[in-house]
DNA sequence: TTAAACTTTCAGTAATTTTTGAAACTTTAA
DNA sequence: TTAAAGTTTCAAAAATTACTGAAAGTTTAA
C-alpha cells in the first residue's frame, strides 16, 4: 500500500465510522484529511481533495470548530484562511467526549431523571416504567460522570491508570 | 407528569437518543417500550402502541435480537409469539459495548494498523500519516481492549470498581 | 393434508438528511 | 470608497435511509 492508497483508505474508513455513530461523512473525512496533513489546509484544498462542494465543506467545517477540533489558522501576509486538526490524540477523545456528554448525554439523563421520578400509583405497569428508568439513570448518570472524570484529568491518565489495572 | 406521559416521553427520548448515535429511531423506541413493559408483548402490541407497520415492526426486532437484547418468548398454548427485553441494565451495556466493538470498532482498527504500517519514504506528508494514524490506532486499540475487559468482568464491576477509583 | 394464524421479505414510496451552487455577505488592500 | 478575494448562507436537488403493505413463507392444530 502507497501513500495515496493509505491516505484513501484511511479517510473513507473514517467517514465511515463517522456515518456509523451519527456523524455525517463529509464532516468526517474532513477531520480526516486534517488530521493527517502536515500543514493546515485551505477551503480549495480541502475541496478538490475530497470532491466536495463549497457549501458542504464550510458547513461542515465551522462544525468541526464548534466541537473545538479544528481551528482557523491565518498565514501572516495571505487572505485566505487555514484550517488545522487538533493533532494531540489524547486532546481529540476528551474533546469529543466532553461534546457528546453535553449535548447528548446530559439532556438524556436530565429526562431519566424526571421520568423515573414519577409518583407510583401501585400499578405493575408504573413501577416497572420507575424501576427500568431509574436504573438506565443511574447507569448513564454514572458513565457520564466517569467520562467527565477522565476527559478532565491530564491527557494520558486514563490509558496509564487504566491499562495498569485492567491488564 | 402522569404514566401515560412518562411512557411517552421516555420511548420519544430514547428514540431520538438512538438517532443521534446511528440507530434507528423505531429500534430505539421498540426497545425502550419492551424496557418498561411489565411482560412480554407481541408484534400488535406494538405496532399499535408505536404507530408503525407490521413489516417496521419485524424488521426492527430482528436487529434487536440480533443485538442480543430482545429475546422471542412463547407463551404455552398460544400461537402468537411475545417479545421481551433484556432487563437488567448492566447485562444490556455490556450487550451493546460488545456488538459495537465487534461490528464497528475491531474493523476500524485492522484499517489502522494497516494503514499505519506502511513503509515510510522519507515524506513529511507520509511522516504524519504514519504518526497520526498509529495514535489513533493505539487509542481505539486500547480503548477496545478496556472495554472487552470491562464487557467480559462479572456485571457491575465497572461501577463498583472503576467509581472507587474515581471519586 | 389443509387452512388458519402468524411472521418475514422486499419492491415501491415516503421521509429525512446531505449536498450543491449561486447570491449575499464580509474583509482587506489599494 | 471600491473592487477583488474570500466566506457564509440557504433554497432547491440529490442521495440516503426508513417505512409501508401486500405477497410469500412458515408453523401448528385439526
């Protein structure tokens, strides 16, 4: 496998996996393809690099920057503007993490919360729905807890603690 | 907020939860009403209760059961088939963690041992691809083999364990 | 066997999501 | 200022994904 073949493979199995876990390919191959290049790229860049439209690339670009892993790079004396991955693997999973917590996970958790906090009424149904809601909430509640625990801790701590314990 | 509003509430948030994370909203909610439901309901049940098709309906608890969190149940002396979730939640996430990790996660991650294996030729761009792609193999090869771990220890011992550690 | 009860499949349709491209907008250099 | 260079927005089109419903398939009881 070559360069270009590696490059290929590696940014439309991204997409891929993106597609999988609800995050549309465009938005993901443009990490990608930021993630592995050496230098920031430009809008025309990235476009005649994956066939993709304007539009498409700066939608999905300020999308990348709202969940804070790419960032606009100015070159002094240019106009155009530079668009850089954050390359620190580490950075990229609590970045990730901390987003999907926030905008997924907590709201969930928020109606897990009152949803299983219902007055029972006696009825089999209604104790069910309280108990099997309630123990998703605690599941959840606990799991984001731990995520925040770990996506706030120094970069390596989960892979060094973790690993040592577990193996 | 009274059971029917309950119900429906939870059933429409875990629905969209699903969407969210590449699941479709009517597997989600098929699950999320067998969650709550004191016994074991069959395939009128919930089409009526969720408004979809009888052919939706199957499809979808096909793929639940593939998943391993809904199993058929007979009743004796009835030809109808019932259907029942997976009740306890521990058991459930270590159902999916696995699923996950065997349908999108491991092949993700030949990709990137591949990909980072190529022969370097002396290039800054295939100097990085190498260097960004092993990092991201090292993370979800370590992040999977936690997770293996975790799936494969007695049911609560992430929460047990892993929240001692933590707070 | 057969026919009733029930389930699955799948081609066509509907709904949703993504993408495009051109117009509107913004910024900067002269 | 102004106009060139660049970016963003958004309505319409394309692509993808989900859903329906009816026909085909399966199972069971008589």
């Amino acid at each position: 496998m070559n360069y270009t073949e590696a490059k290929e493979k590696f940014i439309s199995t991204w997409g891929a996996l993106g597609t999988l876990w609800g995050i549309n390919k465009a938005m993901a191959q443009i990490h990608a393809l930021l993630w592995i290049s050496p230098e920031p790229l430009s809008m025309e860049d990235i476009m005649e690099e994956l066939h993709i439209s304007r539009g498409n690339t700066s939608m999905n670009l300020r999308q990348l920057m709202d969940w804070g892993i790419v960032f606009k790079e100015s070159k002094p004396g240019e106009r155009k503007e530079y668009f850089a991955s954050e390359k620190d693997v580490q950075e990229l999973a609590r970045q990730v993490a901390k987003e999907r917590s926030r905008r997924e996970i907590k709201p969930v958790i928020k109606v897990l919360r009152e949803v299983s906090g219902i007055e029972g009424d006696g009825t089999k149904k209604t104790e069910e729905l309280i108990k099997q809601t309630k123990a998703l909430y605690e599941l959840a509640d606990n799991a984001d807890t731990m995520m925040n625990k770990i996506v706030n801790q120094e970069s390596n701590w989960i892979t060094k603690t973790l690993m040592k314990l577990i193996k």
